[in-house]
C-alpha cells in the first residue's frame, strides 16, 4: 500500500492527437502533467499510445532510446508536479511490438505496465502481439484496474479486477478508423460504452482526436469519466484537444453487479475464484 485509502479523488482525463510525431506529443504531455496537477488532480490518464503516436509509419521508425527518454522526461515531470501519471507507447520486443501503458507514481517511478490483449486495426494486427495479463494495481492505497481501446469490449478483462476489488476503471484508447466508421461510432453512441451498469465502478475515458497525414483516417474524440451508475461527471467534445476533470466519489463505486456475479450462479463461484487468485498472481509481471 502506497498511502492510506481516501474517500475521494480527482482524475484528468487528456484527449489528444493520435498522428503526431514523439517531440510534439511529449511537449503536450508535459504540458497537461502540469495542467493537471495545478487543476487540483492527482491522476492524470493519457489516450492509447499517447508519447509514440498510434500512426503506424511513423512509430515504427522510433529507436528504443527515443521512448525511453521520453518516457524518463514523464516520470520526472510526474515526480514535480506530485502526480500519477498513465502515458501509452508501442515499442518494440524481440517478437512484435506490444502496446503498453505505464502507471508512474509521484515519486516519478514506473510502478506497473499493461499490455493491450485484444488487438484492433490493420497495421496493430500485423505489428503487434497481445499482453498475456489483466491489470491490477494501486493508486494511493485505491485498487485500480485498466484496459486499453478495443480490450474494453471484452468485459471479462476488467470485471474480473472488479471482483477482485478496483472501483476505477482507466480506459486509454485511439478509436482511429475510416472517417464513415468514425461517423457510425459518434451517432450510435461511443466506441466505448459506460462500464458502471454491469460493474459498478468509475470508467474514465482518454481517446483521441484528429486525421491521419493522408487523411483517410480520423477518430472520435468523446472522452469521459463515468461514475458507477453509467451518469456522465465530464465529457469532452468530437475534435478538439482539451482535458476533463472529475471528482470520484469512491464509496459510490460499491462493485455491486460484480459482487453478486461472485455469487450467482453458485456453481460458477469456485471459477470465479480462482481466476481473481491469478489476476493477482500475474499483476506485477512485466510485459515482455
């Protein structure tokens, strides 16, 4: 346990660019850590692959000593400004390259990194592998459970951390597609639906906006942070940069619809079990 467990927190959301190059999308990192920090926040969650970009041609191209110091200027920016700080990278491993997201404490330490399972668009398939792990960790003594984009349609992959205890779901994602897919997800409602109605937790929302440089692709924007019932705290718009902030109320996060799956079925309960024993027994593995 980090520190002892409050009833209350805030959490920053930033929505920014997907297609931008690594200095670009570093300076607006280091400028919301900042933001969020003087806003009063104590979490701030960045989108899917926020440092590196979600462009494909582009990030590819990245050294590992280019992300690295990236990722070195984040953590000493979260340790002066005295902030958790979620930021996403795609980086290369000796078989593909993973999608990571990284949790740096306010001492500026990396402190538990997830690797995106569930892979979605056409370069993703062909350049990455999916994690073999479920998030589970700590943000001041407050269990925390993440996914990133197209994971969160697997319900699985977060109720179960809830069943083990999270009550804040973080959901970094860059719903890039064809400008008519986009389009589809705004008017049939999100690309990411509300977790709370089935779980019972917060579900906080960092996505992206913005075209790629040809301009077939763009994404959808549509931040949130959700409290337990599904009600909206704060959402963002379809195109622009901008962050949203909440305050969570954690003893509305009760886990109830998790609770009681715990229960009912009854024969399905010793499964339920041993699964929460296993997200526990893999949560501070490292992605490789």
């Amino acid at each position: 346990m980090s520190q002892s467990k409050s009833n209350v927190i805030q959490v920053s959301c930033v929505q920014m660019h997907w297609a931008k190059d690594l200095g670009f999308n570093l300076r607006t990192t280091l400028k919301y850590i900042q933001a969020a920090s003087e806003y009063g926040s104590r979490v701030v969650l960045f989108p899917e692959a926020n440092l590196t970009s979600y462009y494909f041609p582009y990030l590819i191209k990245l050294k590992p000593g280019q992300i690295q110091q990236a990722l070195n200027e984040v953590c000493a920016a979260a340790a002066k400004h005295n902030i958790w700080v979620i930021v996403g990278t795609i980086q290369k491993t000796a078989h593909k390259f993973l999608n990571l997201m990284h949790v740096i404490n306010p001492s500026g330490n990396s402190v538990h990194e997830y690797a995106k399972v569930n892979m979605a668009g056409r370069d993703e398939k062909k350049y990455c592998r999916g994690g073999n792990k479920l998030s589970l960790f700590e943000i001041d003594g407050i269990l925390c459970t993440m996914v990133i984009c197209r994971d969160g349609r697997h319900p699985e992959l977060y109720r179960i951390p809830a069943m083990a205890g999270a009550q804040i779901f973080f959901h970094p994602s860059c719903s890039s597609d064809e400008i008519e897919a986009v389009t589809w997800k705004r008017t049939s409602g999100r690309a990411q639906q509300p977790v709370g109605p089935n779980s019972k937790i917060f579900h906080c929302v960092a996505n992206t906006i913005g075209e790629s440089p040809d301009g077939k692709q763009t994404s959808s924007g549509s931040s949130f942070i959700r409290e337990p019932n599904g009600i909206p705290l704060a959402e963002a718009g379809f195109y622009q940069e901008e962050m949203i902030t909440a305050v969570l109320d954690l003893s509305r996060a009760d886990r109830s619809y998790v609770l009681d799956s715990l229960k009912n079925p009854p024969f399905l309960s010793d499964y339920w079990q041993q699964m929460i024993e296993e997200v526990k027994r893999h949560a501070n593995d490292k992605p490789e």
